[in-house]
C-alpha cells in the first residue's frame, strides 16, 4: 500500500533521514519507535506529501507521490488521515466544525448527515456533546481526541498517527489504542503509528519499525522486537539510560 | 510544490553564502517569491470550491472594521489639506481666491492622498493581522492540517483575503475620499468663511470623474499588495511567537515602503486626464 524506497532528507546541516526502506501493507498496523527528535515526524509528513524528499521515492499503491502536482496529490491525501502531534486543530473553528472540515470536502453528504457523523465520532473518542466548544476551552488530552475524531471521521483508508497517546491518561490512551485496532477489524484501515509507548506499540502493532540514526535499524513483529538482539533495541524498549544510545 | 514552502525555492549553493551578493540575491528571491503567490493566487481565483464564507468574513474584516480608522484619518487628512490649501491661496494668490481651493483639495484627496493613507492604514491594521494569523496557523501546524483534510492553503487563505482587500480598498477609498473632501470643505467654509456656493461650483467645474477613478484603481492594487504581503509573510512564518511577531512587523514595513514606491509609478502610468 505505502513503499517508502531510500528516503533522505536534511534541514540544512541536520540530515534527519539518511535512506529510510519500509513498506505498509494493506490493512497493516505499522509502529514507528524511536527517540525524539530521530524524524519520525518527518517521515509520515513524507508519506502524506506534506514534506518532499531531497532523495528518494514514496509510492501509494504503486503511485509515485513525491513528484506529483498539488492538484493529483490531493487526490491521493484524500485517502490519509493524519493526527498531528501537536494536534493542529484549528481555533477559530468550534470542534464540530474542526471534525466536520474533512466530511465537507472529501464527501457529498447532506448538512445533517454530516452532522450525525460529527457526533458519532466525538462519541467513540468519548467526547460526546462537547461539538460548540472551541480548542482553546478544551484540555490538551480533549485536543487530541478531537484531532483523533477530524482524522477519522471521513473513513480514510490510511490513517497515520503521531503519538495517538501523548497527553492522555492511560485509561483513554488504551482505549484509543482499542479504537485503532477496531478501525483496522471492521474498516480495513492501513496504519502508522508514531509512538514512544512501548506498551501501546505492543498491543496494537502488526509490526514495529525502529528509527535510529535516521534509518530503520531493525523491524519485525512485537514479538521479534522484544527477543531482538540488538542493543539499541533492548535500550529502548526497556527504556535504560545507560547503552549503546548516548546522545539523548 | 508545496507553494507555502518557500525554501524550496532557495538553491543550496546560497544557504551557506554570506556575501554581498547574498543581499541582491535575497531581494531578487523574495521578489520571486511574492511573483509566485500572486501567480498561485490568481490561477486558484478561478477554481471550485470558492470559499464564499471566508471572503464574507474578510470583507467585514478588511472593509467594516476600517471603517472607524480610516474616517480619522481622511477627516483630519481632508481638514489639514483645506488649511494649507486655504493658506496658500489667501497669501499667494489673494482674499477671495480661495474658493479655488476646492477642486485643489478634491484633486489632491481622491488622487493620491486618500488611497495611501487607507492603503497605510489597513496595511497596519489588516496585513498585520493577516500575517499574524496565518503564521500563527503555520507554526501550529493548522496550515499542514488544511492540506491533509484536501484544503488547498492558497484557495482556502490567499484568495479570500486577497479578493476582500481587493474589493475593499476601493470601497474604503470612495468613503475617505467623501469624508476628506468634506473635512477640506468645512474647513474652508465654516471655519474661515470661504463663500460656500463658489466653493462648491469650482469644484464640480475642475474635478472630472476620472480623478476619483484613478484613486480607486490605485486602492486596488494597494489591497491587493497589502493582502499578498501579508500572506506571504505568514506563510513563511517559522519559530514560534518571535516569528509571528517578526511576520507581523515585517508586513506593515514591506507592505507600506511598497505602496508608497508602486504610488509614484501609478501617478506616472495612469492619464492626468481621459
């Protein structure tokens, strides 16, 4: 579905990816681990064309996204939804209107339609009626489940997660976690998760890349991962200060 | 490709050069950069979805809200200009010449004083607010947001505050022009007694249509100068709320220099006269 095929790319002197080779297979959870500030980010700003390589290709069902005009590049997002870190919602707009951005633009639904779908969302992130608050009356963990509701809220056949859990407690982050796995069950959606929870990557993932150095290091299912030999791996995975990773 | 990524447009060969060359090189490239967004604005204007909701916002933005400021200005502009017109006539030409000083006053208003004062004035007040805004959506990522969820940032931002200041600025313009003709008016006439109904004819005799239109399609390009700068600034925002603020600073400096250079080729392309 995605084939990410010797990505580079630099600001200025700081080479962030140095040849990233991984590939998402339909209806996949991929979990992308590693420290901050390794480009996890960048590589699925990559993915959605946000940010263009300085070498390298990114394919979506075959198609080559990185040279593409902005018009047949649009047609491809259409398909991704992305939750932002940060959560990006837009504050001059209430949360129903945040979540409904996407419905409206992607999707010929009727005013009431729409609506009724902008409730159903909130509601499985659990933040049912809270549609004419703005952003800034909400918490930072309400924020991103707002973000997570915009994101999923037109149905994408791929969706990419940039620390789904961050900022939410552990009951909810689980219960995300649930939500990521049902969407994958019910809808067949294709998944990258950027994550440092080790725990969360566990249970969701179909399989777990590790970003170190930018490049992928190692990758394998869960349970490869834990039993992986590789030093830096067990570093991180067990979240020791003292390893093969100094510069943290 | 991504048009609000302006770095794509610098070659790598410059990032490290710190030369004189780097100051012509850099105005050339924000010259290039600014061509760009007028370019991708414009080819947008014409492409659906509109997005009239923005564009209504942006016109009481640009246009109702100025309103306030911009009759200060042109009335205290129009009052100072009927007291050096009347000035100039009482003691150069003589007592009673000053009922010339109308279509003087009208002239000099609606040609060039009016549509700079309002370009200035809503470049501090609306471009500043335009770059603020849209650097703020930049540094909080809401502008990748847009074009995740299939919004184009030009259609979405550019073109509606282009297309309001564009709409605008004409619009304040007419209303300044009123309020300044009518500040020189009551200076002239009720202050200092200048006989009204000679007042008043001199100026419909002097001042053709084409004065008041001239100012207006200065206006335009104004709006439109004010309005792009303003994107372009915020677009390129980067670092927080220092570069907001250095995005917002930036506006009101580049914006205003611009009108004030661009005027003068205006006064010199466009006819005295049709």
């Amino acid at each position: 579905m995605i084939r990410v095929v010797n990505l580079h790319k630099a600001f200025g002197q700081n080479k962030v990816l140095r040849g990233i080779n991984l590939s998402l297979k339909s209806g996949e959870i991929l979990v992308v681990i590693g420290q901050s500030g390794s480009g996890k980010s960048v590589l699925i700003k990559h993915m959605i064309g946000l940010l263009k390589p300085d070498k390298g290709e990114i394919y979506v069902d075959g198609v080559e996204i990185t040279c593409l005009k902005d018009e047949d590049l649009h047609k491809i997002t259409r398909r991704f939804g992305l939750l932002f870190q940060g959560t990006a919602l837009f504050d001059s707009m209430t949360v129903a209107q945040n979540v409904s951005f996407g419905l409206e633009r992607y999707t010929d639904f009727s005013k009431e339609k729409i609506q009724e779908l902008v409730e159903e969302n909130l509601d499985l992130v659990g933040l049912k009626g809270i549609g004419n608050l703005m952003p800034y009356e909400l918490s930072g963990g309400m924020k991103k489940r707002v973000g997570l509701a915009r994101a999923i809220a037109y149905r994408p056949d791929i969706i990419l997660y940039d620390e789904p859990s961050t900022g939410i407690d552990p009951i909810r982050a689980d219960a995300i976690n649930d939500l990521i796995i049902r969407m994958k069950n019910e809808l067949n959606v294709s998944t990258v998760i950027i994550t440092h929870d080790i725990a969360s990557a566990y249970k969701v993932a179909d399989r777990i890349a590790m970003l170190y150095g930018g490049k992928i290091i190692e990758e394998g299912t869960p349970e490869e991962i834990e039993k992986s030999k590789n030093p830096v791996i067990q570093q991180f995975v067990r979240g020791r200060a003292k390893g093969p990773i100094e510069n943290w | 490709m991504l048009i609000w990524n302006f770095s794509l447009l610098k070659p790598k060969m410059f990032q490290r050069v710190k030369s004189p060359h780097l100051y012509v090189y850099s105005f050339f490239q924000q010259v290039g950069e600014v061509g760009l967004l007028l370019f991708k604005t414009f080819k947008n204007l014409f492409r659906k979805p509109w997005e009239k909701k923005i564009f209504i916002q942006q016109l009481e933005e640009v246009g109702v809200r100025s309103l306030p400021v911009v009759s200060l200005t042109a009335a205290f502009g129009g009052l100072v200009f009927g007291l050096q017109t009347y000035i100039g006539f009482h003691r150069y030409i003589g007592p009673g010449s000053e009922t010339f000083g109308g279509p003087i006053i009208s002239l000099g208003l609606s040609k060039e004083l009016i549509p700079i004062l309002v370009g200035l004035m809503v470049s501090g007040r609306v471009g500043s607010a335009i770059a603020a805004e849209i650097g703020t959506m930049k540094i909080t990522e809401q502008i990748d947001a847009l074009f995740s969820l299939g919004a184009d940032p030009i259609r979405y931002i550019v073109v509606p505050r282009t297309l309001a200041c564009f709409v605008m600025l004409p619009c304040l313009t007419i209303y300044g022009d009123i309020i300044g003709i009518g500040g020189g008016f009551f200076y002239n006439v009720y202050l200092m007694g200048v006989n009204r109904v000679l007042y008043i004819r001199n100026t419909l005799l002097y001042i053709e249509l084409w004065d008041l239109f001239s100012g207006i399609i200065k206006a335009a390009v104004f709006g439109v100068i004010i309005a792009l700068i303003g994107c372009w600034q915020g677009l390129k925002t980067e670092g927080g709320a220092e570069g907001v603020g250095r995005a917002t600073t930036q506006t009101v400096v580049i914006a205003s220099i611009t009108i004030l250079i661009i005027n003068f080729f205006l006064s010199k392309a466009l006819p005295a006269s049709l």
